[in-house]
C-alpha cells in the first residue's frame, strides 16, 4: 500500500526518506500496490508506479473517495482517468 495524503506530507516513499530504496524494492517484487488517494500525489504515484512496475507484472490499483479524480483541477478527470485505465490502473 502506498498512502497519498497530499504534498504537505512529508514521510513521502521516494523523497527525504531513509527507507526509501527498502520501498521501492517492497513494490518492484509485490504483487499488487494499492494507492490511496486520487489528488495529484496519489494519481501521480499510480501512473509512475503503472508506468514503471506493470511491465513486471505488478498489478496497480487507486482508491480514492470521491467519483471524480483530482477534483480540485477543473476537466484533469476527463484527461487522466483515460490515461490510468489505458495503463492498467
């Protein structure tokens, strides 16, 4: 799982953290990774994770509480949510 609460956190997985290569390892040999949040950080954390990780067979999914993706950018849903499922999302 991977948990997307927005850019004001700051125990981020890639950035500023430690255990950040023990991470990324978890997530290239998982396989599944749930992302939890549909603002920019969690839709940006599951393209890159679908971009990097479905090749090898990791299966990426994005829970967000809300119908629409990125809701405080005006049309991004309509952009984005094509995108997401084209790459398996």
């Amino acid at each position: 799982m991977v948990l997307c609460t927005g850019a004001e956190y700051s125990g981020g997985v890639f950035r500023n953290d430690p255990n950040a290569h023990n991470k990324r390892l978890a997530i290239s040999t998982a396989k599944s990774v749930l992302v939890l949040g549909g603002g920019a950080t969690g839709v940006e954390a599951a393209g890159y994770l679908a971009e990097k990780q479905t090749p090898n067979g990791v299966k990426i999914g994005l829970l967000h509480n809300n119908d629409i993706l990125l809701p405080r950018i005006k049309g991004a849903h309509a952009k984005i949510h094509p995108y997401l499922l084209k790459l398996g999302v």
